[in-house]
C-alpha cells in the first residue's frame, strides 16, 4: 500500500517538523502516523499541537476525537468534537462540520 515503510515516513515528517515546528500539515501527518500505528496517546498529541498552531485545523478534531475514543476516553472525545464542530462552523467548513456531526451521533450511542 505504501512506498516505504511507516518508520521511515514518521521520520521523514520528524526531519520535515524539524526545519519547521509551527507547519500544521506535517504535526497533523505525524499524528496521522501515530494513529495508523495505534498509538493513540501520540496521535492525540500530535492533533492537540496541530489545533495549538491552528484551531481551524478542522480535521485535527475529528482525529484526536477518534484516537480518544480508541484510547477509552469517550467524555473527551464528545469534548473535543463539540470544540471541533464549532471550529468548522466558525471556520465554514461544512464537509468538516458533516464529518464531525457524523461522528457525534456515533459517539452519542457509544458507550
């Protein structure tokens, strides 16, 4: 599926991050990374630095909120997608803002 392996691509945006700590398209890959690996205790940190240097990255949400969810913490996850829904809406993202309240219905009959 992939070119090269996972290791080398986290490493790649960790030398790519490097040059730059503030680019939100390569902290938001890497959390990316991370989820795919399932870490998701990573993963959340990665989309939490992502949201830290932009909090329209509407994406961000949905990602940290499915690795909270992955990771047990549900009460967080519903958190994080009423902050993203309100990202999306403030943003005008409506692909966004369908996305996340997609997953807020899931989230909403999860236990």
């Amino acid at each position: 599926m992939y070119a090269y392996p996972m290791n080398d691509r986290l490493a790649k945006l960790q030398k790519i991050l490097a040059m730059d700590p503030n680019d939100t398209f390569v902290l938001y890959g890497i959390g990316q990374e991370h989820l795919r690996a399932g870490d998701h205790a990573k993963a959340i940190e990665m989309f939490e630095a992502t949201l830290k240097v932009d909090p329209a990255y509407c994406y961000a949400y949905y990602f940290k909120a499915r690795s909270q969810h992955a990771s047990g913490d549900l009460a967080a996850a519903r958190l994080t997608v009423q902050a993203g829904l309100q990202a999306a809406h403030k943003a005008g993202d409506q692909k966004a803002a369908g996305e996340l309240s997609t997953l807020q219905i899931e989230l909403a009959e999860a236990r």
